[in-house]
C-alpha cells in the first residue's frame, strides 16, 4: 500500500485554509491519504510520508531561521514539495531582482537593507508619493502599509523595520488595482490551471492590520492573453534557475501604468490555490502531485 500525503498547513491556519478540504478529497477519490500536518508538530514522522507538500505556513515569517532549519530536515525524511531550495529563495522578496533582470516585466522596487541607506535616501521625492512599504520576507500583508504623500510615517515605518532587522522594499502604488484588482494565476507542474481575480486590499487608504491572513475579495477570472504571456515568461524563468518546473506557483499580476500587466509577486511556498472558483483545479493539482511520485 502507497504512503500517504503530508498537507503541510499550521496550528492557526489549517480552520482557514479552504483548499485543504478540497485535496483531502481530491487525493482520497484516487486512494491518496491525505493527511493535514502542523509543519512545527515535533512528534510527526515525516519518513512516514511519501511526500510533504507546503500548504498554509503562514506563520512562517515569525520563525524565519526555524522555518528555514525544519526545511532542512523534512528534506532528509522525505520528498519536500516545493523544494528547500526553491522555498529559501522565493520566501524572501528580494528574488523580483532577478526578475528584473531576467527582462520580465516588475513593479518598480526599491530594497533598503540598512539605516545608512535609508539616510541617503530620506529627501528623495519618492517618498512624498503614493507608495507601499513592506518588509521582504513577510506573509499575510503583515507590516505591509500604503502611504499617500506622507514621507514622515513612511520614513518612521521604514526605519521601524530596518531597527526590527528587516530588509524593506518600498513600490508605488498601482492605480488600477483600485478597480481591475490583481490577477492571480495557477500553475502545476509548469502548466496553468486557472486565475482569479482578487480585490485591492490598500485601496481604502487603511493600512492592514498585522495577523495570520487577511480577509481578501476572490473572484473567478479569465486571464488575458497578454497575462498568460507574462506568466510563462516567469515558468521559464523558474525552469531554467532550477533545472526544473515547480510543483505549484502563482503568479500575481497588476496592471501597471503604461496598461499592461507586471508581476506584483510569484508565490512558491504557501500560496492560496483558491480552488473553490475553478471547477476541477483540485483534481488538476492531484494530478500533477501523482505525475510526480
């Protein structure tokens, strides 16, 4: 008899996590046991699992270095999906500099790793703009804020998180989230399966409040062929760096200021599938977890 699954979720996130029920039958109609495990429960057996695929870590971000060290060691006991390699990378956002070099089209970021820095930059202009500041490795909008011409807070939220030993990245606010929303796309395996259409969250002007998740707008959507084109630019991208297609990543994409779509994140580690708004995109994930076995 073939092992089960592990869905790797969290404590806090699995009663959350509305894709999991969705698998655990997906997987169970092809007689795959599922099982939904707290990726820190210390009593699990991970060599018991054929296979440990990273769902709902969401918590992840305020044990980054035990996050990264479980990683590790899961990897020893059985087949982690995505890969060790693969999440280290994409957990922190300052990966979109290789994308940028790699010619797809980014919204425009600026990094800032240290208070001296952020001193040569305080008079810049920039921050009297409508801008997001956010730190580079965070999940759920935690410590995410949109500042409107106001470069005082901007400056007092950046320096807060550079004191808190984060590395910040600082964007402009994209306009036309305001009404179109993201585009978020599925890929297993290299192949798309479906899109949605998520609402601005910053669009109020009311900064998120820090916690596991947010309560986010989701829509079914029909991705435009030119987001389709963006988003197999960032699939070969992700082959050629790693030798092969990751097991699931989304893309999330904004229509930028010239009116085409740029890559506002590409998630690899503890995206949302949002299955419930694509009929038979649980049984495509299956499909694509067996084709991997």
């Amino acid at each position: 008899m073939p092992r089960s699954i592990a869905l790797v979720s969290s404590a806090e996130a699995r009663h959350h996590d509305t894709d999991l029920s969705y698998l655990v039958r997906a997987f169970g109609d092809r007689g795959i046991v599922a099982d939904i495990i707290d990726w820190d429960d210390a009593t699990t057996d991970w060599s018991q699992y054929e296979m440990a695929i990273i769902r709902s870590t969401w918590d992840y971000h305020r044990r980054y270095n035990e996050f990264l060290s479980w990683l590790d060691i899961v990897s020893k006991e059985t087949v982690l999906r995505n890969s060790a390699e693969m999440i280290r990378w994409n957990t922190d956002k300052q990966y979109l500099s290789e994308l940028v070099e790699a010619k797809i089209p980014v919204i425009p970021t600026l990094f800032i790793s240290d208070v001296d820095d952020l001193t040569d930059l305080e008079s810049s202009a920039m921050f009297t703009e409508d801008i997001v500041v956010k730190p580079t490795i965070s999940a759920g909008s935690n410590d995410t804020e949109r500042h409107q011409g106001d470069a005082v807070r901007a400056v007092a939220h950046i320096r807060s998180l550079l004191d808190n030993g984060k590395v910040v990245m600082v964007q402009p606010y994209q306009r036309f989230i305001d009404d179109r929303g993201e585009t978020g796309m599925l890929y297993f395996n290299g192949r798309f399966s479906h899109a949605f259409r998520k609402g601005a969250i910053l669009s109020s002007g009311d900064n998120v409040k820090n916690g596991l998740f947010v309560e986010e707008e989701i829509t079914p959507r029909d991705a435009s062929d030119q987001e389709l084109e963006v988003g197999a630019k960032v699939m070969r991208f992700v082959r050629k760096k790693f030798g092969a297609a990751p097991l699931y990543a989304r893309v999330d994409l904004v229509r930028g200021s010239a009116g085409v779509p740029i890559l506002m994140e590409l998630e690899m580690a503890e995206p949302s599938f949002f299955l419930h708004t694509s009929l038979g995109s649980a049984e495509r994930f299956a499909a694509a977890v067996i084709a991997r076995r």
